[in-house]
C-alpha cells in the first residue's frame, strides 16, 4: 500500500469514528490520534440503524482489552483487530458472528467471551499464541483456520458446535481437552498435530475428513459412536493410539490409521471395506476381526509386524501387499475369498496354515517367501501368477486340482516341495519349478505345453507322468540339472503315443527314456 492510499484510509477512518461518536454526543478533542481513540469507543452505541462496525476502526487500538456490550451493534466487517499486539482480553456480550481475520495475529490476546456468538469465521483466532482457552456456549460452526497455531491453547468446549472447519485448531500444540458434544462433522485437518491431545470423544459426530487428527502423537483412544465416513489419512501417525471404536463405520479410509504403531484394538464390527494402507505399520496390532468385511485394500496391513490371526469370513478381494511383511501371521482363513491381488502376503515368514477354499485366481508372488508355510490346498484355482510360491523353501505339499496353468517360476526354490497335484494344468511356464530339490516326481494328466527351464536344478526329479496325445516341449534344457538329463530318470507317455513322443521335436532328445503306461 502507497504512503498517501495509508493516509487517506487512517483519514477516512478518524473522519468515520468522529461522525459516529458526534452522533452519539461523545465529543472528542481535535486532531486526536487514531490510536488515542480507544478510550471512547468503550462508550459508543451505534445509532439508529447502524448495526455494523466497519473495518479500520480499530486496527490501530493499542489498549490490552476491550468490552463491548451494545446491543445495537449486531455486526462487526473482517480484519478489525488483526495485529494488534498489545490486546489481551476481549469480551462481545452480543455479537451473533466472528468474521474473517478478525483477531488474527493477535500474539498476546489471552481471554475472549463471546456469550452469544453462534458463528466463527475463517482465520478469526488464527496466530493467537497465548490464547488459553476457548469456550463458546452457543457456537454453532468454527470456520477454517479458525483457531490455527494457537499454540497455548489448552481446552476448546463448543456444547452446541455442529461443524469444525479445516485447519481450525491444527498445530494447537497444547490442547489437551476438545468438547464437542453435538458435532457431526469434522473437516479436514481440523485437529491436525495437536500434539498434547490425549483422549477424544465426538459422540455424535458421522463424518470426519482427511487427515483430521493425522500427527497426534499423544492420542490415546478415539470413540466415534456415530461414525459412518471415516476419510483418509485421518489418524495417520497417531503414534500413542492404542484403541479406536467405530461400531457404525462401513468403510475405513485410506492411509486411516497408517502408522499408528501401538493401536492393539480395533472396533469397527460393521466395515465392509478397508481401503489401501488402512492399517499399514500397526506394529502392535495382534489381531483383526472385519466379520462383514468384502474387500481389503492395497497394503492394508502391510509391516503390521505383530499381527498373527486374521478372521475376514466374508472377505471376497485381497489386493496387493494387502498383509505383506507381516512377519508373525502364523494362519489366514477366507472362506469365500476368490481373488488373492499381487505380493499379497509376500513375506509372511511365519505363515504356516492356509485356507482359501473358493479362490480362483491368485496374482504374481502372492505368497512369495512365506517360509514356514507347508502346504496349500487351493481346489478352485484356476491361475496362479508368477513367482506365486517362490521361496517357500518349507512347503512340501501342494495341491491345485483346478489349475489350468504355472507362469513363470511358481514354485521356484521350494527346495522342500515333494508332492504337487496338478490334474487341470495344461501349460508349465518357464522356471516354474526351478530348484525343487526335494521333487521326485510329477504327474501332468493334462498338459499340452512345457516350456523352456520348467523343472530346472530339480536334481531328485527322475520320473514325469504325461497324460496327454499331444504335449509339446519348448526346448530340451527344460529338465536340466534333472535324473531326465543324466539318463537315470523316465518320462511315462499314453503306450499308444510312445512313437509320437519318441519323433517330435525335442522330446526326440529323450527318446529312450520315453516309456508307455
């Protein structure tokens, strides 16, 4: 702003206090400074139809309080204490509405009343750093960045307060007590970094968005009895939460709870979907029960490293790295589960029990390095995606009656794996068994395609079962590091088709271990 336009304003601004204390028979001395004018604005009543205090009037008061109670003076314009250093106590016994901006930077202001004000707007407290506490008996809504960075600020009580804005007390360092008995609505980190806050309770609260307490380190419990909208990011390394209640949730947001390293229980009975890293890194979660749950997200539970039992008997979708690197899960059980997404549990070391009973389709290294995991019984899979099993060098048995085909290293390095019962598969993809030591042999009643490394370094191997006419073989290294290579093993063809095999291409390299059954 331009020396003169700053001028004309504080002119402009004396000429319009003079006016309306000349009206009102309050005489003032001449050319009173504007700061001095604090003095007798205390004594000012708006006139006759004036029911607005404009702006400028005070953003030069220099007093430490001001008392208004006039009844006349139903409004105040944005900005009017904005800056003032000096101010520490202010009470308005009538005003229905805070405006814009209207204490903000107020660095020393200590104590407000407002009795009557029923709405707060946006930044109206905003940078008041000594501001203590907050109590407005008949608030009815706090704008956003209403109360930011008010980082003395120990206790906010609105009893009437339906809706919390965003931002409006983020960064409050220091607030320790928040009641908000008839809120419903909680905008968008409203409670963000409140870093001394220990205990909340919204009990009619049904909606909170994004990131609304994410970095309350102190947070120990959160009961939301009437929550049904639970955002992302909400609780975000909510680093002290032990315990949430949410009984009307249905959905659980993204990123909801994600860090929230000593959360040990979980309340929510009527979730039917948790979405991505809704939980991930919960180190102290032990347990989880979602008994309407159908669909668990990205990376859900991903790095709950204390998690060992899982109970989703409603469960239909697992997507990706949805449990992985839980590293104590000993045993999942998902009854009508019938998709397992990518790396799913991908480094589940000690998951040693698996029931899938209705999965159909499992995606690349779903259950990649579960290196306690023995067996796995999967009568309705019909794919099973690359690298699937690789590295579960304890599973030993494996049964997949419905599988039609093995991409690309299934089983690799299952050094342990005896026993494998593929009666539907008709393709075997490359690597597929690399290095399966413990393999001695292997029935294929239906397959039509082996391709090239298939049973690599599977160096027990020395008897194959071929059930079909027609199987064709994509390169004759397909049993390196096998007894087929050395000479010492069989492959048992149907006895009509011995000739055949013995003829075709590559198969020809095996010609006298080819033997009808």
């Amino acid at each position: 702003m331009s020396i003169t336009s700053e001028f004309l304003r504080l002119k402009n601004a004396k000429v319009a206090i003079k006016n309306i204390l000349s009206h009102e028979g309050i005489d003032t001395p001449e050319n009173l400074p504007l700061s001095s004018f604090s003095s007798y604005i205390s004594q000012l009543e708006a006139p006759q139809g004036t029911d607005v205090i404009a702006s400028a009037f005070f953003n030069r008061y220099k007093e430490s309080s001001i008392y208004i109670d006039k009844s006349s003076i139903l409004s105040l314009k944005s900005q009017l204490f904005m800056g003032c250093y000096t101010l520490k106590s202010a009470t308005f016994t009538k005003i229905k509405e805070i405006p814009l901006d209207f204490f903000r930077h107020c660095n020393n202001l200590v104590e407000v009343s407002f009795p009557e004000c029923v709405s707060i707007g946006d930044n109206a407290f905003m940078y008041c750093y000594s501001l203590s506490s907050a109590f407005f008996p008949v608030c009815e809504s706090i704008g956003n960045y209403a109360f930011q960075s008010c980082s003395s600020l120990s206790e906010a009580s609105f009893p009437l307060c339906s809706t919390i804005g965003s931002w409006a007390f983020c960064g409050c360092s220091n607030l320790r007590t928040a009641n908000f008995p008839v809120c419903t609505e909680i905008k968008s980190y409203a409670f963000s970094r409140c870093t001394t806050l220990s205990e909340i309770s919204f009990p009619s609260c049904s909606r909170i968005e994004r990131t609304a307490f994410s970095d309350c380190y102190s947070l120990k419990t959160a009961n939301f009895p009437n929550c049904t909208f639970l955002d992302t990011l909400v609780f975000y390394s909510c680093s002290s939460l032990s315990e949430v209640y949410f009984p009307n949730l249905s959905e659980v947001g993204a990123n909801a709870f994600a860090g929230c390293t000593s959360l040990s229980k979980v309340e929510i009975p009527n979730a039917t979907k948790i979405n991505g890293y809704a939980f991930a890194a919960c180190t102290s979660l032990s347990q989880i029960s979602f008994s309407l749950c159908t669909s668990v997200g990205s990376y859900a539970f991903s790095n709950c490293s204390g998690l060992v039992e899982v109970s989703l008997p409603a469960c239909e979708k697992i997507y990706n790295a949805a449990f992985y690197q839980c590293s104590s899960l000993t045993r999942i059980s998902f009854p009508v589960c019938s998709y397992i997404g990518y790396s799913a549990f991908l480094k589940c070391s000690s998951l040693s029990d698996v029931s899938l009973p209705v999965c159909s389709y499992i995606e690349t290294s779903a259950f990649a390095s579960c290196t306690s995991l023995t067996k796995i019984f999967l009568p309705l899979c019909s794919s099973v995606g690359m690298y699937a099993f690789a590295g579960c060098t304890s599973l030993s048995e494996a049964n997949l009656s419905a599988c039609i085909g093995l991409y690309f290293a299934v089983f690799s390095s299952c050094s342990a794996l005896s026993s494998v019962s593929l009666p539907a598969c008709q393709t075997v993809s490359s690597y597929a068994f690399n290095t399966c030591r413990a393999l001695t042999s292997i029935s294929l009643p239906s397959c039509t395609f082996i391709a090239s490394s298939a049973f690599i370094n599977c160096t027990n191997l020395s008897i194959i079962y071929i059930g079909t006419d027609t199987c064709s073989l994509r390169a004759s290294n397909a049993f390196v590091g096998t007894g087929i290579t050395s000479n010492t093993g069989s492959i048992y063809v149907p006895i009509s088709r011995v000739s055949f095999y013995q003829s075709s291409q590559n198969w020809s390299y095996f010609k006298t271990q080819i033997v009808g059954y």
